[in-house]
C-alpha cells in the first residue's frame, strides 16, 4: 500500500514525461524546416536588451595613449623582427586629426625600432611635434647569435636615448618566438641572463620597459567547444600557444617577475593588464610586490567588461599604476578603440563591443562601465610611469621622458 504523498509523486512523474515528450514533438515539427546547422561563421547574433547604450565621442581629460602601434619592421620571420626599416601606419597629419578629437594628449609608439630606423621615426613623429607623440626602441634580435651580444645590445639601448627614444618595447617575441638560432631551435626564455644588462641600461637610464610576455589565457588551453575565444582562435589558428614547446601562462609570469625582482631600478609597464586580465588578484598580488611594475590596459576591455565591480575597486586601489590606452595600429583603429574606452570608463554605463570586426570577435558581446571615480580616471588617463618627462596637461602633472 502506498500513501497519498507517493501516490501524488508518482503521477507528477508521469505527467512530466508525457509533457516533455509533447513539448519535444512539437519542437521537432515546427523546426524541422531549419534543422540544418548553422556554421559558426555565420552567427552573428544581436542583443535583445533595450538599455541605453553610452557612445562618447571624446575623453572628458586630455589623455595619454601609452600603447600604440604607428610603425612596425619591414622584414620579419617566425614572429622575429629582422629589420630597422619602418612602414609606417599613418601620417603625423593624420594621427594628429584624430587625436585633437578625442582629445588626446599624446602618443607613445611602442615599435619604433631600432639603429636607423627609430632615428627616422623619431625624426618623423617626436621632433617634427613636439610633446604629441614619444618613441620607443626595440631590441635588434637579428644580432643575438653574435657573442657580445648582451654588451652590443647595452649600447644599443645607449644609442637609442641618443637618439631620442624615450623607452623600450618587448614583444612576445621573447619568451614564444625568439630562438636559440633566432627562428629555429630552443626558445629562448623571458629571464634569459643574456638580456641583464640591456635591462640594467634601461634604469641607469630611467627609460622604461614596456613588456609584454603574453596573450589572454585562453590562448593557452585547446582550441575546442570549452575555449571562450574559440571563434576568434578558429579564424587565425596560428595565436593558440597550446602545445608544441610553448611555455604555460604561469611559466611565463613567473620568468617576467624574476626578471622584475632582479633589476628594482628599471620601471616596467607589463601591458595587457599585466598579462593577466582574467585573473586581477594575480596582478594585484604582483604591483604589491614590485614597486617598479605598472600595466596598462591595451585590449582588455572584453575581460574588464565582465567584471566591472572587481575591476573598478582594482582601478581605484591602483590609479597610479595604469596607464590609458587602445594598442591602435592606425588612425581609424584609434577613433573606433576610443569610442569603446570613452565609454567603458564612464560610471554607470552599459557599452557594447559590437564595433569588433567578426573575425577577431572576442569572448564578450557587451560589458559593463566601471563606474570608476573621476578622480581615478583622470590619474589613469593623464599620467604615465613617474620619471619619464615632465610636461603639463590641463594642470596636471604629467610623466613622460626628459
């Protein structure tokens, strides 16, 4: 004998079951005209929320740009620069337009190169308008078999403040291309010895190092249904470093910190949201580690956007240690990554990352403003590393090279 409270469960059981099966049938007929699936390349899906969305055409604060691309290397192989020839991204005419309207400051351009080539760079954009744009050198990787190689690459960097560099960039190149043969061979690895004194001339000259060692962790993990940029690895497979001899995310951190810990006079701005956006406890626990680390926030909106409370309380905690930037590589790139920055950083916003084009589509449709303080936003985005220049900007201290 049962009593009435089994008797009442078992009856919702089968009348569940007799509802899916109907629901299921009537799913099945009434899609059976659109039952082949859609290829992914094709998705491209809109929002259904009805929130005002924040378009802001131009930066409440005259800001610094810390990460921008406006030359690059003419010759390059396996990810390794070959070359100091520059191609250049857009004329100083056509930067400048863009910059008076979004109301930016100035420029840095992290890849201007080295020898000849950042000379002409320097000529062509830091002398020519002055205090609008700020070149940085890069390392001459082509002459890394030599044997005084890191005494060469010292004087180099000497050089390079001669000739009016005002910093040094660090692709990925060290640590995930650059080999013991220069494109073949072993990797050569971030803390590399071979690198201290070219490090130690970088502080002895008070030029800071604008390093990146990374990409999104994302990168790191198989290419399959479990990876959020799936997409956007699916259309340039050759950005996944899962497998092969690629270090891990964390080897890679942990190989930059060394190099941090090894050289406390040299300032290093780690890009990226120190390479590690989806994780800000990790980049919390390493600025209260190493005074001499900074980040900047290039192209980490889509990992910011997602977690608006933890990163406003990150950027209000460290508004002197970001840095304001878009990692544009040309004057349109610009206007399109400041309209998504402007708005991202006004409190209480919702913006959107529609303006992404699909094949580089990231794991986040929409995000969130930060509702960062205004007095955050305006140390964010008008300072750079202390000790890099002194200029001024709507009354405001500014920190960019002497």
């Amino acid at each position: 004998m049962i009593n009435r409270r089994q008797w009442l469960y078992g009856m919702g059981l089968v009348a569940g079951s007799g509802m899916r099966v109907g629901r299921a049938a009537g799913v099945t007929a009434g899609n059976e005209a659109h039952a082949a699936p859609l290829e992914l390349s094709q998705y491209e899906p809109r929002s259904m929320l009805h929130v005002h969305e924040s378009r802001v055409d131009r930066s409440r604060f005259p800001l610094i740009d810390f990460h921008t691309h406006i030359s690059g290397s003419t010759k390059s192989e396996n990810g390794v620069e070959l070359s100091p020839d520059r191609e250049y991204l857009g004329t100083p005419q056509e930067l400048l337009a863009v910059m008076d309207r979004k109301n930016i400051r100035a420029m840095v351009n992290l890849t201007g190169g080295y020898d000849h080539g950042l000379a002409e760079a320097v000529a062509k954009y830091d002398r020519a308008y002055p205090g609008r744009f700020y070149t940085f050198t890069e390392p001459f990787y082509s002459r890394f078999k030599q044997p005084d190689y890191p005494k060469r690459q010292a004087q180099a960097i000497e050089q390079a403040h001669r000739d009016g560099g005002r910093g040094l960039k660090i692709l990925k190149t060290l640590g995930l291309y650059l080999r013991e043969n220069i494109t073949s061979g072993s990797l050569v690895k971030i803390d590399d010895a071979r690198f201290d004194p070219m490090w130690d001339a970088c502080g002895q000259l008070n030029l800071p190092v604008a390093i990146h060692i990374s990409d999104p962790i994302a990168f790191f993990t198989p290419t399959d249904r479990f990876n959020e940029r799936y997409e956007e690895l699916n259309n340039h497979p050759d950005w996944s470093f899962h497998g092969g001899d690629f270090p891990s995310n964390d080897e890679l951190i942990a190989a930059r910190n060394r190099v941090i810990a090894r050289h406390p006079k040299t300032q290093f701005v780690v890009l990226h949201v120190g390479n590690f956006a989806e994780d800000l406890q990790n980049v919390s626990e390493n600025l209260d580690r190493y005074p001499n680390m900074f980040v900047d926030l290039a192209a980490r909106i889509g990992e910011l956007g997602r977690q608006p409370r933890t990163a406003g309380k990150f950027f209000d905690k460290y508004q002197d240690r970001p840095r304001m930037v878009t990692s544009s590589r040309s004057r349109y790139s610009t206007t399109i990554c400041m309209k998504s920055i402007f708005a991202f950083w006004k409190p209480k916003t919702n913006t959107s990352t529609t303006l992404q084009p699909k094949s580089r589509r990231r794991a986040a449709g929409e995000f969130t403003g930060l509702d960062c303080r205004r007095r955050s936003l305006k140390r964010c985005t008008t300072r750079t590393p202390p000790g890099y220049c002194e200029s001024r900007c709507d009354a405001i201290s500014i920190s960019l090279s002497s």
